[in-house]
C-alpha cells in the first residue's frame, strides 16, 4: 500500500494522532502480525461481516460463503479482511429478534467506520440480519454488497413436502386441534428444518432476500439460491469480486440505494406476496437514506401491483422452486413495465441492463404472468380508522376472503401473559365470529415489536373446526404465517394509542376494501376511557433497554432509534 493508485483502505480513516504517516506504519505492522506482505497490502481492503454463530443455523453456511468470497476478492485483485459483527437468529433471541436488529444495524456501521476498508461484502440472511446490515451501510456510506446465506433445503414428511416455517405453524395447528398425535408431530419436527439457510417460504428472510437484490444490492440472481447449493457458492464469489470493483470505482451505497431502487424493492414485496416484516425494514432502510415511507401511497402501489410469485404462505411453492425457475429475473421481466430499469445496481449497471444479461426466459409455474396473478392485488393493504391513526396493515393474499369485509365482538387480551392464560381456557367467552384483540406487543410493548400478531385460535373453537378469525395487535407477525391477522397498529397501546382502550364486548369493523379498521366506540367515551385507565409507558433504568424505550420509534418509522435516521429528509416514497 506504498504508491499504489489503488485505493487501500489502510490508508483511509487512519486512527491519527497527528502523526499521519506514524499511524500508517503502525497499521502496516500490526496487520502483518497476521502474516500478511507489504504486496498482499498495495490493493483494495475489502471487509467482510461475518454473522456465522451457533445460535444462528440460518448462517450455517458462513465458513463456505467466506471462502468463496474471500476468493472472488482475490481473484479481482483486493485482499478480505473478515471481522465479526452480531448475528441475530431468529428463534434464539430473547425477547425478540427485533429487539436487537438495531443493535446489530449500529454494530455494523460503527464496525465499518471504524475500521479500514475500501469497501464491504455483508453477509447475512435470517430475518433481521440483512435489513440491520442494510440500515448500517446505509448510514456508514460505504460502498458495500449483500450477500444473502440462502434458504434451507425442503423436507418431507410421510411422503408430503414440508419446510420451515408456514408447514411449522400448520403441523402445531393440527396438534392443537387434536388432527394429529404426539408421534407425529415429534416426527415432523426432524423434517422441517432439514438443512442450514433461511426458512424456505416466501417469510421475512425470502422477503428481504428477493428485496436486497431488487434494491440493487446484491449481485443479479443473488436472492434465491439455496444455501448448500453451488450456485450460492458461485454468487458468493462473484459477490467478492464485484466487492472489489465497487471498491475501485468508488460506487457508494447512496448511489445504488436511491428512491427509484426503494420504489422498485416495494414492488417486488408485494408481487412476491412478501413478509409483512418487511415494510418495517425498508421504512427503516430508507430512513437511514433521509427518506420516509408513505403508506398511503404503498397501498396505491399495492392495488397496481399483483402477486405472482406462487409460494408460501400466499401460494404453494418454496424458495428452492422459485430459484429453479429462473428466480428474480423471471419475476423483474413479468414486472417490467411497473420498474424503474434505470436504477443503478452493485454491479454498475442498471437494473435493466441486467435483465437484458440475464438468461433467457422458459416456461416455468411458480413465477405467474401479469395477466393470471394469483392474487390480483399487491400482497399488502394499509388499513386506516379510529383504531389505527396512524395505520395498520394486513396481508391480505395470506387471509380468508370471507373474513376480509367483517364485524365482529372484540374479546381482549391485555398483553402475552394474559393471552398465555386464557387463550386455551374452555371458560374464555370467544366465538368464531368475534375479533381477538392483543395489546401490547409493539415496539415499546413487549418491547420489541413480538411476532406474536399470529393469535393463536382459542383451542375450543379450534377443536370445533374453525381455522381463522380476524385478529387485531399492534406486534408484527411471522412473514410464514396465514390468516386474516391485522398487524402494526399505530400508535401502539403502550403508549396510549386507542388499542389500548379497546374493551371486551365492543364492536370493530374491519372493511379491507375500504381499508378501514374501525373501533365502533365514540370519541368521548375513548377519551373517558384514557382518562380512567391512564397508559404509563415502560421504561427502564439503564442499559440498552433504557436506550431502546426512549428512542425507539412506532411502526410507520420503521421501529429506527431516532437518532439513526438520516436527519435531512429528501421526500417519501413511493411516490403518490
Ligand atoms: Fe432464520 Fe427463518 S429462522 S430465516
Ligand atoms: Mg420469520
């Protein structure tokens, strides 16, 4: 790194204490303890985030995705440099994933601002991961590429095909509901998860997966292979040596993350029938980039936009069969005429640019035309009303069409404990045509926004056959789940929003057509409501709990700290 014209990122953010040259002799010394040449230096430094953990089996292929990686760098030029950063699984941390995403989001970028590099390859895939990776590029300013772990493998059981996590949900269903016995569920419990990589529907990690890649962020085809499969080695590889080249060019993230790569990213979450979760994120994301969501305007999209990407929860594949079909580009083709192609990718190119690249179309059935969707609508509706000032959502492709223009009896439950106690109960007052309402589960609730919007059915009504029933929280629900389940309510109950006034016995209209949920309770009476039963929101004495309940924001926020986001607003997307 003496002369080099190449930038290296030894040189860059030198730790100086006014002796800039001293600083980089030091730097030089103590990275060659590793064994490293004055050659192997003179190049671009290009870090890598690993997220590997034996708490997290979604990243279970990290050693072999970093070697690939470590190869594409080499083989253009740069020298990896691999650090480790927080790794979030989603069915270990406690008290929920979402919890730590901003955590992990400030972990990386102050990881990358502090060290020297050129450029970043952040590898990640469970759900929070790749949107707290995102959110932290996006605030470091680096150029940087996503790396996505891959969906795991599908399995079968008792000669049906099963994967995590939509078959996880519908198997303990019909445990509940006495369908099937305890030798079976045992049995299928080995089959769902039958390999490393990310839940293999269309959840959260899919979602942000095929989300990433419409962004530009990953390299073209990087969001559907498998995990274990050497076509995600191959796109590891090549994400090395595409790492390199933005490294060299200079092509930082605020070039590729712009608003025509958010609108198109919003997209492709709702023809892909995507993971309600991921509103969230990319709310969060932008709001890094200076940009706010507007909801109103996603609905709008979301009526334009149809979902043709047939898998699960809202069609019947998995995420290895959307791969064999041609993955994002079959689906970016089909959605042309509703993208920006001029948006810029990682790659340098457009979005497309690399379609016209991209490998020929053939016939395939998992990714529709526009002309036969399954579903005619975008995936997602934005629901408005008394009970949800400022908005609420539903997965509409995922819930019973029957249930989607409804009235209904509001039976309450104030929080997961109390949902705990008395959802089995053969005493609960429940049924079928009434609303299951829980509160406090969003983001200051629980805290950290649960995904525990999937109610569970009252076990008695679930032995009488009944397999949905509107349900209304302020949390966030597995993007696996099925139902008609009303989620993100803003502002959240604990902090006093009209959820939290929601009594036993009153009436809520849910009109997804209207898009509409309404609390059929008077402004006055609400108000003596709040007046009776004060709301205090939580706080804690210290630590990152502290940090977390003060500065959190509500749903429509994107669940950021506040002082994360970009501070100078450069408008909303999409546009109206
Ligand atoms: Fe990691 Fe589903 S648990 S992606
Ligand atoms: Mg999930």
């Amino acid at each position: 790194m003496s002369d080099s014209k190449d930038p290296s990122g030894m040189r860059k953010g030198l730790t100086n204490y006014g002796d800039a040259g001293f600083s980089l002799f030091l730097r030089k010394a103590f990275i060659k303890g590793a064994g490293l040449t004055d050659h192997a230096l003179d190049r671009p430094v290009i870090g890598i985030a690993d997220t590997g953990s034996g708490y997290n089996p979604c990243h279970g292929n990290m050693p072999q995705l970093i070697e690939a990686v470590q190869r594409g760098i080499m083989l253009a030029g740069g020298l990896p440099v691999k650090f480790p950063t927080i790794s979030i699984g989603e069915s270990f941390a406690a008290p929920t994933s979402m919890y730590l995403r901003n955590l992990m989001s400030m972990d990386t970028e102050e990881m990358l601002r502090a060290q020297p590099m050129d450029a970043v390859v952040l590898i990640g895939g469970c759900d929070k991961t790749v949107p707290a990776q995102l959110m932290g590029a996006a605030s470091a300013g680096l150029p940087a590429v996503q790396l996505i772990t891959g969906s795991m493998l599908t399995g079968t059981h008792r000669g049906e095909v099963v994967g995590a996590c939509t078959d996880c949900r519908r198997y303990w269903a019909k445990f509940r509901a006495d369908e099937i016995d305890e030798q079976e569920i045992n049995d299928v419990n080995n089959q769902l998860v039958p390999s490393v990589g990310t839940c293999s529907v269309m959840g959260t990690a899919s979602t942000m997966a095929c989300v990433a890649e419409a962004l530009g962020m990953t390299v073209p085809g990087g969001a559907t292979p498998p995990a274990v499969t050497s076509d995600r080695m191959r796109v590891a590889e090549h994400t090395g040596t595409v790492a390199v080249e933005i490294a060299r060019s200079r092509l930082t993230i605020d070039k590729v993350l712009t608003e025509k790569a958010f609108e198109n990213a919003m997209r492709v979450l709702l023809a892909i029938g995507g993971s309600t979760n991921a509103i969230v994120h990319i709310t969060a994301i932008a709001g890094r980039m200076g940009l706010e969501v507007d909801l109103q305007a996603l609905d709008r999209m979301g009526r334009e936009t149809p979902v043709l990407v047939d898998l699960k929860p809202s069609g019947q594949h998995y995420m290895e069969h959307f791969h064999a079909a041609g993955g994002m580009a079959t689906l970016l083709r089909e959605l042309k005429p509703l993208l920006h192609l001029d948006a810029l990718t990682v790659t340098g190119r457009t979005l497309g640019e690399e379609l016209e690249r991209a490998a020929p179309p053939f016939k395939q059935d998992v990714v529709r035309p526009r002309t036969n969707p399954i579903y005619r609508e975008g995936g997602i509706a934005v629901l408005r009303g008394n009970l949800a000032p400022g908005g609420a959502i539903i997965k509409q492709s995922a819930a019973d069409p029957k249930l989607m223009e409804h009235e209904g009896r509001a039976v309450v439950f104030e929080g997961l404990q109390d949902l705990a106690d008395r959802i089995d109960s053969d005493d609960l007052d429940v049924q079928r045509e009434d609303i299951l309402v829980l509160k406090n589960i969003g983001p200051k609730g629980a805290p950290g926004m649960p995904e525990a919007g999937y109610i569970p059915l009252p076990r008695k009504l679930a032995r009488q056959g009944v397999k949905d029933m509107v349900r209304i929280s302020d949390g966030r629900m597995s993007g696996t789940a099925f139902g008609t389940i009303v989620l993100h309510v803003t502002p959240e109950s604990a902090i006093g929003g009209p959820l939290a006034h929601v009594r036993n016995g009153d009436r809520i209209r849910l009109s997804v057509s209207k898009r509409e949920i309404a609390l059929l309770v008077s402004d006055a009476e609400l108000a003596r409501r709040a007046q009776e039963q004060p709301v205090h929101e939580p706080r804690a004495e210290r630590g990152y709990r502290k940090l977390f309940l003060e500065t959190v924001t509500q749903a429509d926020k994107g669940v950021d700290f506040d002082f994360l986001a970009a501070p100078v607003k450069k408008g909303a997307v999409p546009k109206a």
